[in-house]
C-alpha cells in the first residue's frame, strides 16, 4: 500500500522502535513505516488503516507490537474475533495485561457478554493500572446492558474513580457512561446532572454530552440547508428565513461532531 514519503518510520514509539530492532534494518523501516499509517489512519479511515496492519503483520508476525497494532485496526472495524485472536497473540508475547479490557470488550462484540463478565473477575484485572481498571469497570457494565441487567450496569459504575472531582483522560467517558445508563432506567434528571460532569470533563470531546444534554432540555438542531430551502428560496426571492445570503451564494457551516 501506497506510504507518503514524508512517513519515514521514526514517528513511532520509541518503545516499538525497540521491538522492530529484532529485524533487518531494511524490514524494520518498512514495518514502522505501516504501523505508522495504522496510527494516523486508525479514527479517521479505520479500512484503511486495517490494510496496512496486515501488510505490517505479513511482514512481521512474530512481533508483539505488531499483533497489538493489528489487533485494533480489527477491532476499529469490528472484526472482533480477528482482534481477539491478534491480541491473545501479542498478550503471549508480550506477557502484559494492558489488552484486558479490550480482549473482554472483544466479547462483547462477539456477542457474548457473560465471558466478558468472567474476565473482569479474573485476576489480571488487578494488575491493570488505573486507566487499565476504569476500562475494564466500563466493558464489565456494558456486558450488564447487554444482559438486560441495567440495574447492575448503574452500581458497577459506581466507583471511588466516578466520584472523585479529579479529572482524569478516562473521567468524561466514565461520567458519560453512568450518564447513559441512568437515563436508559429513567432518571433523567440525575441523567443530566451527570452529562454535565462528563461535559465538564471532556476537554477533547470524546463523547457527545454536549448533543445529549441539548436533547435532554428540548433543544432541536435543525439543518438550515436541507433540500426544503431551495423551495423556501423561490418563494422569499432568495432569503430563507433565519439564513442570510451574501453575494448570492449559502454559507454552508456544517461541521459534525466528534461523538
């Protein structure tokens, strides 16, 4: 697959760079080199991205960074069992437990939570670092949802890391995910409350509190360029209401949320 030859490989993780060194120096670069295209491609065009994992994977199988990099271009196109199967391969080599939790939600998308449940009783899950035990407390209460157990999704959020004012890079997904289920049982107004936090929390807009507070208070987004206003146009001479014209030509301003 094609490589902009301002890619040179040394954009990598250093800690990655040490596993290629295992190779030829000529194999090494062109590994690095696609896995950093998996990197830079892996949110916006998670196809793409994918294709050149299995180029990297082709090339070097036997490294465990780069069965965990081929891992979540699978798993970024849930291809689960693939993803399970490339991250039970790097946790092997590796010996590491950081992929727990996405192993567990790996589960999930396979569409068996219970195993997933089972894995966030297991004792790796101690060894995770905080991050590591947030992601798994996560997947633990969406296995709950997925069970219909929606009760016990809400009190598996419940959590010293949810109640601390601290904010953390997994604190806005945490506050959105108690947010969520507590408005799928009913309690909106705590709902809100907690949309809030995961909004206050959110500094790179990870989740879409903000969409869903709006759509909590009633607010409606409408597309002010949708194909009703050329008719509208016609029959003002030009001028939607609430649009201005400038020069003749619409401003088109839509930009979509991150989500």
């Amino acid at each position: 697959m094609p490589i902009p030859p301002e890619v040179t490989g040394e954009e990598i993780d250093p800690d990655v760079r040490q596993e290629l060194m295992s190779l030829p120096k000529g194999l090494a670069e062109d590994v690095s080199r696609n896995l950093v295209m998996v990197a830079q491609l892996i949110d916006e065009d998670p196809e793409k991205a994918y294709g050149y994992s299995r180029v990297a994977l082709r090339l070097a199988s036997r490294v465990a960074a780069v069965r965990e990099a081929a891992g979540f271009a699978a798993y970024a196109t849930q291809k689960y069992s693939e993803a399970l199967a490339e991250f039970r391969a790097a946790r092997r080599m590796s010996g590491g437990v950081e992929l727990w939790p996405v192993m567990a939600d790996c589960e999930r998308g396979l569409g068996r939570p219970e195993r997933a449940l089972a894995m966030a009783g297991e004792p790796e899950v101690q060894k995770l670092d905080k991050a590591g035990q947030v992601e798994m407390r996560l997947v633990a209460a969406g296995a709950r949802r997925d069970m219909g157990q929606l009760d016990a999704a809400i009190v598996t959020l419940q959590s010293p890391e949810l109640a601390s004012g601290a904010v953390h890079p997994w604190t806005a997904r945490l506050r959105y995910a108690y947010a969520d289920a507590l408005l799928a049982a009913g309690r909106e107004q705590e709902a809100r409350e907690w949309f809030g936090k995961a909004l206050e929390a959110d500094k790179d807009g990870a989740t879409d509190a903000s969409d869903r507070l709006a759509e909590l208070d009633g607010v409606e987004f409408v597309d002010a360029f949708d194909d009703s206003d050329e008719d509208s146009e016609e029959e003002t001479g030009g001028v939607v209401a609430g649009d201005v014209e400038l020069d003749g030509d619409r401003r088109d301003d839509r930009d979509g949320d991150k989500g």
